[in-house]
C-alpha cells in the first residue's frame, strides 16, 4: 500500500469510528458522577461551611499544572525513544493528545492502542514500527501496574487498603481481582510474545479462539499475535539504554499521573508522608477497578470511587465535589477538550496531503 493510499485509510479507518456522541457521553456519565457526589456528600456528617485552603494552596496548585505537563512529557519522551527518530515537538504532542483522547471516549478495557498506531504512522513512522511501538508501550504500561501492587504491599498493610472511615470494601476488593487477574493473564501473553517464544503465542491464540463463543474475534487476535511477533523481532536487538529510558519514562507517566491528585487533595487539605503513600495507593486500585468499567474512560463511576476511596483525607464535604472534579478535568477532560479540537485538523490535514500527492 503506497503512502497515500495508507493515510487515506488511517483518515477513513479514524473518522469511521469517532462520532459527536462518543463526546457527549462520557460528559454526561461524569456530570452523573459529580452530581451523585455532591447530592450524597451533603447529607453526611462533614461539616458544611465554607471551602477553606490549605496555608500554601498555591503551591500545590502549581504543582497540579506541574504534573499534568511532567506527565505528558513523559509520555512524548517515550514516544520519541520508541519511534527512532526525531519526531518534532508537535508531532509527539499530536500522538500523546489523540491517544489520550481515544481512552477517554472508549471504555476503558478497550483503551487508544488500535488507533494509537494511525496516529502514529499518520507521522511518517512505518506502519510495522508504529504496531511495534504501540505493542510495546501497552507491555510497559501493564507490566507496571502488575508489578506495582506488590511493591505497594511491602509498604501498606493489605486491609488498610481497602479500608475507608472503618468499612472495609468488598465490592472494590473483587472488582480490583478481577481487573488484576486479566492485567496478569495479558501481561504473561504478552512477555512470551515479545521475549520468549512468539510462536508460543500465537498457538495459545489459535487454540483459545477456536471456541465457539470467541470465533467472530479470531481474526483480530490472529492479527495482534502477527503484530506481536513483528514486535518482538524490531526489539530484539535494543540496547540497554533504551530499555532503562522506556522503563524512566514509563514510571513518569503513572507517577506523575497519581501525584496530581495527591496535590489537588493538599490544594485544602494537609497530607503526611503516610496519608501521600495511601492516597497514591488507592488511586493505582482505581485505575485497576476501572479497567472493567463499561462508561467510556471509566466516566461516572471513576468519579464516585475516587470520593469513596480519599474521604478520610479531606474534612469539608463540598472540598471531596472540588477536588475530584481537578482531578477529573486534568487527568480526564483535558484529554476531551484537546481531542476535539486536535482530531478535526489531524482528519483535514491527511485529506490535504492526499489531495496535493494525487496533483503531483
């Protein structure tokens, strides 16, 4: 497939999946969220006055900006050492904000990765390195968030963490197994595929979508073992250096990530060292829960948990309404907002190009 033909695809292929509605709706499940928050928040014992700011509010409100952009960069830093060549500065922000936007209007089992490859090859990347990339970046993100809960283990008792106001969360405790469980199941497939045996892979792959019930999705699962394994062979011969700025960059963006919320709580409200450490705990067992989430992004209920899980840190009831929306609109709604306006150029800009090659 030529170059013009394979942007002409990528354009039909993206603008064929994304429809005004797919906007609207997480907005809607958010507002929900928000408005169940604050409805239920005010009929609790918290104390209603007045919002009141911690003494150096500033501060970690520009530490919330500060974050959102470490975050991001981080995620274009990656992209960068990833593609092999300099990609410029509008280019990997282009990648990250449609990347990102994707997430947030899929639900998040589904997540940006399928497209993430359009928009990566859309840069002048080769389709097989884009796939590469993509795959890569998806068994660093998951390999993280696996090794992570036992780390965390070593540094919170098990039972304070699904513990909050003395209620220990059944509910949470088996959402976040399941959602664990299929994070392991993916994570193994994945590091066999990539550094053991791929054509191991691809034989669990064809034997586990003969059933009956996963035959329609055989086709797209043989495809992604393919990609694996073109994956595996583009990476072999990496350095360790690469490998040590993928893994930096790849702890950045989580960190960064949870930390925007730890300093949207101290925007009102003090945390100590162990209050920061449970906070950024709980938000990981979040982003695990919302996995299985059917809501776009996790839309609703990303919203409500996040209230359940950190009351105990905050002592204003209308502050948790606050506070959860910062964290919402820089983790969550930016990513909108950005998408909306990013997306409609990127489709007019692949139309352009294919314009001025059929001229030549």
């Amino acid at each position: 497939m030529s170059q013009t033909d394979s942007t002409s695809h990528a354009k039909r292929t993206v603008a064929s999946r994304f429809k005004p509605s797919m906007v609207v709706w997480p907005i809607l499940f958010g507002l929900i969220g928000v408005g169940y928050m604050l409805w239920r928040e005010l009929h609790t014992g918290l104390p209603h006055e007045s919002l009141t700011l911690n003494d150096h509010w500033w501060v970690f409100a520009l530490l919330v900006v500060l974050f959102t952009l470490l975050k991001d960069c981080s995620g274009m830093y990656r992209l960068r050492v990833m593609s092999g060549k300099p990609l410029t500065f509008r280019q990997l922000f282009r990648i990250r904000m449609l990347y990102e936007f994707t997430s947030a209007v899929t639900p998040s089992a589904a997540g940006g990765s399928s497209l993430e490859v359009l928009f990566i090859h859309r840069e002048g990347i080769k389709i097989s390195r884009a796939t590469s990339m993509t795959i890569l970046a998806l068994f660093l993100d998951e390999m993280l968030m696996i090794l992570l809960f036992p780390t965390l283990l070593l540094l919170i008792p098990y039972g304070e963490l699904f513990t909050t106001n003395g209620y220990f969360q059944y509910g949470y405790l088996w959402a976040f197994i399941i959602g664990y469980a299929m994070k392991f199941v993916w994570v193994t497939l994945l590091f066999i595929g990539l550094f053991c045996k791929s054509s191991v892979f691809v034989s669990i792959v064809s034997f586990v979508f003969r059933l009956k019930f996963l035959h329609k999705y055989r086709y797209r699962a043989l495809r992604t073992a393919v990609e694996l394994r073109q994956c595996a062979r583009e990476i072999q011969h990496e350095t360790l250096g690469f490998w040590l700025r993928m893994v930096v960059s790849t702890i950045g963006i989580w960190c960064f990530r949870f930390m925007l919320a730890n300093a949207a709580i101290m925007i009102f409200n003090p945390l100590s060292a162990a209050g920061n450490l449970m906070c950024f705990a709980r938000q990981y067992i979040l982003g695990i829960v919302t996995m299985i989430v059917p809501t776009p992004g996790g839309s609703g209920f990303a919203e409500v948990m996040f209230g359940d899980f950190l009351v105990e840190y905050i002592s204003q009831a209308m502050s948790i309404v606050v506070i959860t929306s910062i964290w919402r609109l820089m983790t969550y709604y930016y990513y909108l907002v950005a998408g909306v306006i990013i997306l409609p150029q990127w489709l007019g800009r692949s139309k352009l190009i294919r314009n001025r090659n059929a001229s030549k």
